[in-house]
RNA sequence: GCUGGCGUAGCUCAAUUGGCAGAGCACCUGUUUUGUAAACAGGCGGCUGUGGGUUCGAGUCCCACCGCCAGCUCCA
C-alpha cells in the first residue's frame, strides 16, 4: 500500500505488528515519545504503542491543547500574536500579545466552546521539518514576531506543527489528532513577562488543564478543592490560629491558638539542641548599617532590607540637604537622593542572623578545641518582599528561623552534615512527612573561593549523603555563590513539594569577617561556617504543617489538648477541677461550661479539631473519671479513671520520637 | 513591582437597570439543665477598605490610594 518514495513511520510499524488500538496516541522508539505520523529515525529498533492513560501521553494531550486553545484564541481575536505555550505538570498555558489588552471570564467561556468546535472537527496534527528559512516565511505571512524572534535562537531541525489550517512553530510531539483530546478546561488568566523577564512587555496568559479522559479531570479538580479547604490561610482563621492586618502587611499576628502552636515547634527543636550540641544565643534586631556592608548584605540584599530611621538621622538628613543650594538640590537624580538619604540613616533591621553570629564568633579568640561551635538562634527577621509576592505565612515579612550557624575545621565538615541529616530526619517523622528528597546543589559559575575549596566541600556534602546511603540528586550549578549546598525538599499530604530544611557551607563570611581560630600548630586558620535549618522558617513550617494535618495537630502540638464537655450546669465543678488537674500536669485542656446542650459542645470542639473530648455527666463525676472520645481514631473510648486519661494524654503530648510507649 | 480579579457586620454571604443596607452563625440577655456534630426567644452589631468625582440619588458608575486573591519576576 505504501507509495513509493514515502518514509516508515511509528504508524507503519505498530500496525505491522497489530498494536495499533484506537487508544494508541504516540510511540516509544527505543525510550523516545514521537509522532505516530513522523518518519522514523533511521536504525529505530524498538517501536512500543504509548496508550492514552499512559502518564507519557499526558505532556502531549495538554500541549496539543495548547495549541488547540491558540487555534481558538486567533479565531475569535483576530490580531492576537501568539508567544510560548508548553505543558505544564498541572496542565498547559499559552502566551498571547493581544491588542485589544487582557481576556476576561466570558472570553474564556467563549475560546472554551471555539476550542470544543475544533476537537469536534478532528484535524489531524501534522509535523513538518524546515528550514530556518522556510520557517522564517511561515511565521512572516503569519505576521508573529515572537515566534520569529524565538525562530532565531533554535537549533536544526526545526519543525512547524498543523492541525487543520492552525500551524505553529513547535518540537512536538502531539496526538494524533485534535478529536484525542477529550478532558479539556480553561482555568485562569494572568499576566506573564515575555521570555519571564520583568524588563519585558507583559504577555496575557491562559492557563488550562487537560487529561487523558474526564473522569481524570474531575479528579484533578476535587483534588484542587481539597486544598483549598487545607488552604493555611483559610484553618488559620477558622481554627483562630492566625490573623493579618493591613496595617502591618504579610506580618501574621499568632493568636493564642496559633502563639500555642508555635511556641510548642519552637520548644520541640530547643529540646533538640540540648540533646545536639547547639548553643542557643540572642542578638539583637538593629545593628549599624557597616555591619551589613561587611557581611555584604549592603548594598547586594539592600532592597530586601528595612532601614530604621531616627530622628537624630532625621535632623542630619535636614542639616545636609539644607546646606545644599537649589541648584544641587534640583539636579540630584532619583538614584543620588537615594544615596544620599540612605547615607544618613545609621541603622539597618537585620535580615538574616549570620552577621550577628559572626560578630559574636569574632568577639573572642577560639582555640580548635572549641570547635564545632554550634549556635542557634531564633531572632526574629524582617525582609521587605515585593507586594506581589508575599503569601499567607509561607510569605511574610516578619518571621523566625530556625537557624542555627556552625563554625568547624573543613575536616569536621562532614561530621557536621552527617549529624544535622540524622537531626532532620527524626524531625521530619516527628511530623509525619515521610516523602523527603534529598538535593545537592553544586558550584555556580559565579563564585567565590578556589576549586580545590568548592572540590573538597563538594566532595564533603556528597560524602555526607552517601555515607547516610541516601538516594539524592544534583543540581549543577545551583549552589549559592559562597558554597554549595543540601536542600531537603518534602512532599506534603496532598502531594505538594517544600524546600524546608537546608544545609550550606560558607567559606565567604568568615574571610569577610576575618574570623580566625588557634590550631594545633599554634598558627591562626579561618574556620569553616555552616548555615542550617531544619524547620526553615517557624512561620513557613507552620503554614506547611497547617495543611498537611489539615488542621488537625496532633495531640503534642495541639493548642488544647483534650476539651472537657459538661452535659449539664451540674457539673462544672467537676470539670474546672479536671481541666485543673491536667494544667498541673503541664497538659492544655479547656473546659466548656455553657449552658448548651452537650451535641452542641461536641460540634464545637470537633469544628476546632481538639483531639480529645471528655464528656462529664453523673456516671463520670461518681467514678471519679471520663468518658473520652478520642479525634484521631473517631470514638467513643468509654469511661476511664482520670489517672489513666492523665497518662495517656501524657505519653501523647511527647513528640512521638520521645516516647517511651 | 507588573497583569488581571476582588474588598458589604467578628465570620460566611445576600442586596433587580444607580432608588429605604439584609440573612445565618458568633456575641449579649432571658428561658431551658441537657449523654456524643447545631435547644428556643429577644437584643446588640455598618463611615459598604480609604479619599475624591459623576448624579436629584452611589454598596452599585469613574479616578487615585490601601489591602487581599491568582499568576509573572524574586525567595525561608
């Protein structure tokens, strides 16, 4: 059947060998997603079908929805110039250059239906390979100077795709034909740099999802609903953990629910460096702005800082401006006021605690024998974040670390990041986050320090890792300028991934700083500093941990621990003396003395996700016990004596590594 | 910062083309004294984010600012 001089394809072959379903959207040739239309390399082997519901067929559904979406977006707006439009791991967006400025709700509506049209039509899509300039004469005629500009960066071959009379400049692959794409939904406008450089003219972007069939989809959208209902922000206020007001923007307020919750972290991990070696210090929050120029936070962090202005910089800034004639004054450039006022401020709010670390470190003289010195501290930072950025407690402006700096000799380095990995695991089973990836960030090209330094740190962080046997990546060339790096990313509850905890060495702050120890040779050596987290930022965590519990906190981190119920008046007294009892106990439990019936008291407690109710009635006052009811397991445990509710809730307000049962 | 959307009682949300600012929950008072997810009645509660404008009249339309949300860019 085949005409003469026409090129074997994936087709072709898979329906020689009789896999060919109406499922089929791709082939794997020898491990690569193609075409099932595009000619076949030559000394392709091994040619698999790829099913629809194969997870490597989800990348061409969505893109090829891409293109389908531009298709129906130049159909209804005539003009529109179409820039970038990949798949996504949530689904797919495509740029547009539109005149007439942004794509409203109903014009998503609109280009929705356009889009069903044209996967009703069922155009095939079709690759073509060209040359530069061929393509160079499609996208003239096309008039899209965004795909003729992005034409001049590629490399040979370059290909054009088709579906119908749609053609854009595209790689591929994708299905075989619009009609495959059966689970399609638009999701949301937003603005996007051209290239992703904020120096550029702002492109609209439709983003959009699509999978393999609608049942698919409807699942990927329950599960977008769930998060929103784990949402941080949303538990934050309805369990009264949080609150935020305008008038200190992206700082959270902790109310007592929350202060409780948060305490508790930060007392978990002080726990922790009792038993680790840490050294917990305080330091304060302004310095003098020539410490930020030393540790280089002036002026390369400048537009992250708060400066504090007094009035004495005040009368100062008066004083020079006011001895300044008109003419110098008016011909001061926005940038030169800037200089100059900043020259007048004396104090910086700091951002971060290594300065402050380094100060203390350099306050005295260290013999080797000193080393590791490990000192940890909780200060509170304020970094000015872009008011588009800031987000719930995952992005403030206020906030705390758990952080803690480590100076050691290069060859404790190891040691140091074994110990800190053992540290951060516990932690992160203490919370139940069980996936973790482990990622090793190396040299970047801008650098500071020698090769044979990054090779020997390098070689000390990877070291560390394998010695754990630990699986982990590397991310060349992703480490920050002063040394490389661990990241540990986790995954939450519903699948979301966090960079938390992290581990850096630092060869730059102890040569700015000029930190020094005595060795055992009697000579001075500059020691080594490792900055690490385990939680991150306490605000962050919370935020993350918030949703991974869904509100729920286990009963260690819980604000109130156990809720005592009264089912009548009658009994009150009963319950002040057991809520009482518990408090001497160092548990946190409340008791709700209302006059409302007992259902109510139980709604109540369980909309505040309290993991034990205990119900006191008559039965309960006479047996000197409780009826508890326990969240966790949802019911009823019956009727037990106090010290054997005490000593349960006891063992439970332990996090669970500390545990004796 | 940029693009777009949104801002009504403590919370969740109503209010027709511009035409008297409302409900439920919460809170307060009273009645009820309760046994495993919401007892009943009454009451309090508003500069409709802020400031200007258009209009006989603005929660509603226009402008500016503040804040929030989704993205972009940047990050713990």
């Amino acid at each position: 059947m085949s005409e003469p001089n026409r090129q074997i394809t994936a087709r072709d072959r898979l329906e020689a060998s009789d896999a060919l379903g109406p499922r089929v959207v791709a082939a794997r040739v020898d491990g690569r997603v193609v075409d099932l239309h595009t000619p076949l390399a030559e000394g392709a082997r091994e040619v698999a079908p790829v099913d629809v519901d194969d997870p490597a067929a989800l990348p061409l559904i969505r893109h090829s929805s891409a293109h389908v979406m531009a298709d129906a977006v130049q159909r209804l707006f005539p003009g529109t110039k179409v820039a970038f439009g990949p798949a996504t791991d949530q689904g797919f967006y495509y740029d547009y250059d539109r005149p007439g400025g942004s794509f409203t709700e109903e014009d998503l509506r609109a280009i929705e239906e356009k889009m069903l049209e044209i996967i009703e039509a069922d155009r095939p899509f079709r690759r073509e390979e060209v040359t530069r300039e061929q393509a160079r004469e499609i996208l003239q005629a096309l008039d899209e100077p965004y795909k003729l500009e992005h034409l001049e960066r590629l490399e040979p071959p370059i290909s054009v795709y088709r579906h119908g009379d749609w053609v854009d400049l595209c790689e591929g692959p994708h299905v075989p034909s619009t009609g495959f794409l059966k689970a399609v939904k638009l999701t949301s406008v937003a603005g996007a740099y051209w290239r992703g450089d904020e120096r550029n003219p702002m492109l609209q972007r439709i983003y959009g999802t699509a999978f393999a069939s609608p049942k698919a989809l409807r699942a990927h959208l329950k599960q977008l609903e769930e998060a929103k209902k784990r949402d941080h922000r949303k538990l934050g206020k309805e369990l009264e953990l949080i609150a935020f007001h305008p008038l200190s923007p992206a700082s959270p307020f902790f109310l007592p629910r929350g202060a409780a919750v948060y305490n508790r972290l930060v007392e978990y991990i002080r726990d922790l460096y009792v038993q680790h070696g840490y050294q917990e210090v305080i330091t304060p929050q302004i310095f003098d702005q020539s410490l930020f120029v030393t540790s280089g936070h002036l002026p390369g962090y400048a537009e992250n800082m708060f400066m504090a202005a007094t009035a004495e910089d005040m009368e100062r800034a008066a004083e020079r401006f006011a001895g300044q004639s008109a003419e110098a004054l008016g011909d001061k450039s926005r940038e030169g006021w800037a200089t100059e006022l900043s020259g007048t401020l004396r104090f910086g709010i700091k951002p971060m605690n290594c300065p402050s670390h380094c100060l203390m470190f350099g306050m005295s003289h260290h013999s080797y024998r000193d080393l590791p010195m490990r000192l940890a501290d909780f200060g509170r930072l304020h970094r000015f974040e872009r008011s588009g950025v800031v987000q719930g407690l995952t992005r403030v402006r206020t906030f705390a670390q758990d952080d803690a700096h480590i100076f050691c000799t290069l060859d404790q380095v190891q040691g140091e990041i074994t110990a800190f990995l053992d540290l951060v695991y516990r932690v992160y089973q203490d919370f139940g986050f069980e996936d973790i990836r482990l990622v090793l960030a190396t040299r970047p090209d801008d650098r500071l320090g020698g090769d044979d330094v990054w090779d020997r740190a390098e070689r000390a962080l990877e070291d560390a890792i394998r010695a754990k046997q630990l699986p982990y990546e590397i991310a060349e060339g992703e480490g920050a300028f002063y040394g490389p790096k661990i990241e540990l990313h986790l995954k939450d509850a519903i699948g979301r991934s966090w960079q938390l905890a992290t581990i850096q060495a630092d060869f730059n702050l102890p040569e700015r700083f000029e930190l020094s120890y005595v060795g055992e040779d009697n000579h001075a050596h500059r020691p080594v500093m490792l900055h690490r987290a385990i939680l991150g930022s306490v605000e962050r965590f919370f935020g993350v941990l918030t949703e991974h519990v869904g509100g729920a906190f286990p009963t260690w981190l819980a604000p109130e621990q156990v809720a005592v119920l009264t089912v009548s008046e009658k009994f009150n007294a009963y319950a002040e003396e057991v809520v009482a009892l518990c408090a001497s106990r160092g548990l946190r439990a409340v008791a709700n003395t209302s006059s409302d019936k007992l259902g109510a008291k139980i709604r109540a407690a369980r909309l505040m996700r309290v993991p034990y109710l205990a119900i006191v009635g008559g039965r309960e006052v006479e047996g000197r016990g409780l009826s508890l009811r326990s969240r966790d397991e949802d019911k009823d445990l019956g009727f037990m004596p106090l010290d054997e509710v005490v000593a349960r809730l006891e063992n439970e307000a332990l996090p669970p590594s500390s545990r004796t049962r």
